[in-house]
C-alpha cells in the first residue's frame, strides 16, 4: 500500500509542479467566445433599433455604424477576388456591383 502512494505521489508531483490557471481564469476564457458573440449582437440590435427610431443625430451616427458593420462583415467572409475582366457587365458597364464583384464581395449574376 506504502509502494502504491508513493508510486502514485511520484508519477503526480511533475503534474502537480506545473502552475495551473486559476478557476476563474479558465471559466473566463472558456466563457470569452459566448460572450463576443453576445456583445456584438446586442450592439448590433441596439443600433438597428437606433436607426429605425431616431431621426437625429443618434440615428445618424447608428445608421453609419450598422454601415460600417456590414463592410466589415462583408470583407472577413470575401470570396476569390477576379479580374475586371472576369466581372465586366455587357456593354462594357462598370459600376459597383462590377467593383465588388472584382473585390469578390459578390457573385457575378448577370
């Protein structure tokens, strides 16, 4: 029983030797992605609601930021750039669906 204690004391001392994070530590970043998540949707909400029910200077400012949201959205999740050449609309018609299309922010459709 004595060999078996000692066995298992020696075979944890290194385990136990590491310096380990504080609980609270790791519940904070086990907790970290849930809480981005939530943090981006509740301001993302509060600015749509800003916008749609403030005609001042607050609406404004909510209605750029939700803009800005968008592009940002927009350009994380981007797809295989492609040429002008690619994307040009018939008739040689360049506008922002073509800009966008050639920056890979849209699939070409026409």
């Amino acid at each position: 029983m004595k060999r078996m204690l000692l066995a298992l004391a020696l075979a944890t001392s290194p385990i136990l030797a590491e310096e380990s994070k504080p609980v609270a530590t790791q519940i904070g970043e086990a907790m970290r992605p849930a809480a981005e998540a939530y943090g981006k949707t509740m301001n993302r909400l509060v600015n749509e609601y800003m916008a749609g029910a403030s005609k001042g200077p607050l609406g404004d400012a909510a209605r750029a930021n939700l803009k800005a949201q968008d592009q940002r959205e927009r350009e994380a999740n981007r797809g295989v750039r492609r040429t002008m050449k690619e994307c040009i609309k018939p008739g040689n018609v360049i506008d922002d669906d073509v800009k966008e299309c050639t920056e890979g922010m849209r699939i070409k459709t026409w």
